[in-house]
C-alpha cells in the first residue's frame, strides 16, 4: 500500500511548468495570476568556491578555486532574477554569498524571496532578510514577488 502522505515529487504550475516545491508553485502561480510572463530555470552563473586544503600541482599555490555553475529559480518579464527560497540552509547561504561575491560588478542575481524570515543563528540573533541585506542581495518574505521588483 501506498504511503498516502508522501509529497510529491515534482510539482506543476498553471502553465504546466515542473518546479522543485509546493512553494515555487505557488509563487509562481501567483506570477500567472498576475498576468506576468516567467521563465523557469532560466541560465546559468557561473562562480567559484575556494577549495579548503587545495595545493596547485602546477605551481604548489594554496588558492585554488573550483568553478562551478548556478541556476537561479526565476526570470521575469526578462528583467528580473529571483531566488525563491523555502528554507535557508547553511549550505544555501554559502553558494549564495559565493554566487554574489564572484560576479563582481555584473549582479545577475539580486532578489531573494523567502517563505518565512526564520532566525539563521542558534541565539537568534539574525534572520534570513538580515542575512540577505549582508551579502547585498534584496529581499522579501511571503508568497508574492513585489511589483517593486518587476517595474
């Protein structure tokens, strides 16, 4: 017998569109409602990580980075690049801050939209909007992306 409660796996928007999350659905269907046109997953970042302990074979150097790629959620009416995030892991934050530190002066991604501003740190001292306001990218808490955001 099936588990009744599992979640699904994959999730579809009114446009038939196959996101990652319940959340990302509804976001995005509100988008839809709103009459904006999106698109999903739409490129790539590319960025780098350090390596920890990375020694250059080539030249004995302690700085060796790794490139690797990221995909933003959402594009809108082409203009804008939204992040939306159900929980902020510590893992996220830092591909988050890496992602935003190796573009330099080209910010692809600038907008971040959190389903709740859960504390991030164990004394409760930042929450997801403070941390996202700290490594420079805007921030919003809820279901729906601004207009602010899309004009």
């Amino acid at each position: 017998m099936k588990n009744k409660w599992k979640r699904p796996k994959h999730f579809i928007t009114k446009t038939g569109v196959e996101v990652r999350s319940g959340y990302e659905q509804r976001v995005l269907d509100n988008l839809t409602d709103r009459g904006y046109e999106y698109e999903y997953e739409p490129f790539r970042i590319p960025w780098s990580s350090t390596v920890r302990s990375g020694r250059c074979t080539a030249c004995k150097s302690k700085s060796v980075v790794k490139a690797r790629t990221y995909t933003p959620d959402v594009l809108i009416e082409g203009r804008c690049v939204v992040e939306i995030k159900g929980f902020l892991k510590a893992t996220d934050r830092t591909i988050l801050k890496g992602v935003v530190e190796s573009a330099g002066g080209e910010r692809p991604l600038t907008h971040i939209l959190f389903q709740r501003n859960n504390w991030i740190t164990t004394k409760k001292v930042k929450r997801c909007t403070d941390w996202a306001r700290s490594v420079g990218l805007i921030s919003a808490v809820g279901e729906e992306i601004p207009d602010a955001w899309i004009s």
